[in-house]
C-alpha cells in the first residue's frame, strides 16, 4: 500500500553535497522502518553509508531503478531478446552513453584485480 509512503526526491547532487542530517532528519519525523534507496549504483551504496550514521532507527535497501522500471516511469527496457540474453547493460549504454559508459568502466576496471585475488584464494586453499 504506497499510499500511505512518503516519497523524497532528492536533487540532482554528487554523493558528498547531500544534506544527510537534515535527511535524517526527515525520516525520522516521518517514522519510517524500511527506507528504500532508489539512487543507482554505486551512488546509493555511497549515500547510504554517510546517512547510515544519521539514523536512529530502520533498514535502507538499495533497489536502483527497480521502483522506476515497474512502475513504468523510466526509460524503456530493452527488447525482452535482449533481457533474455543478459544484454540489458549493452541497450542502456546505448540510451545513455555518457553515464553508462563511466559506471561500466568503473566495473570492469575492477574485474582484473578481483580475478587475480580470485585465483590467489583458491590457489592458497589448494595448498592447504
């Protein structure tokens, strides 16, 4: 029952500008337990663990654009061949290049170092 949820739409802000106890702040007078994150990755990662400390109470659950997509208020999703074939990603960098482009390589450039940590693990547990 969303009638009774209280919504914020935050402003388009750099995870460092938000006014997190003033947010806080808001949740708290509004009593929520369950506070849902709408924010995309990694940026509602990074805004939960600053306003985390401002909380007296609750849960945040990170859900991206999970609440947009159902909804029906975001972009179009990627034909269902695609979403079938996990190339979602490739369709939304295709939308909106600048910002997929960056949050893609901000992934990928992870990758090498945690395969090789991957590797070392399960090299170390072999040997043991």
């Amino acid at each position: 029952d969303v009638e009774g949820m209280t919504f914020y739409e935050l402003p388009f802000l750099n995870v460092e500008d938000f006014d997190y106890e003033n947010i806080a702040r808001m949740v708290e007078e509004d009593g929520a337990q369950i506070i849902w994150v709408a924010l995309g990755a990694p940026k509602q990662c990074y805004f939960m663990q600053r306003l985390e400390p401002f909380l007296k109470s609750g849960v945040m659950i990170g859900v991206g654009a999970a609440f947009k997509f159902f909804s029906g208020t975001a972009e179009k999703r990627a034909p269902e061949w695609m979403i079938k074939r996990h190339l979602e990603f490739v369709y939304r960098i295709l939308q909106d290049p600048k910002k997929q482009i960056k949050r893609c390589w901000q992934i990928v450039s992870c990758l090498p170092g945690m395969i090789r940590e991957e590797k070392k693990r399960k090299k170390e547990l072999s040997n043991t």
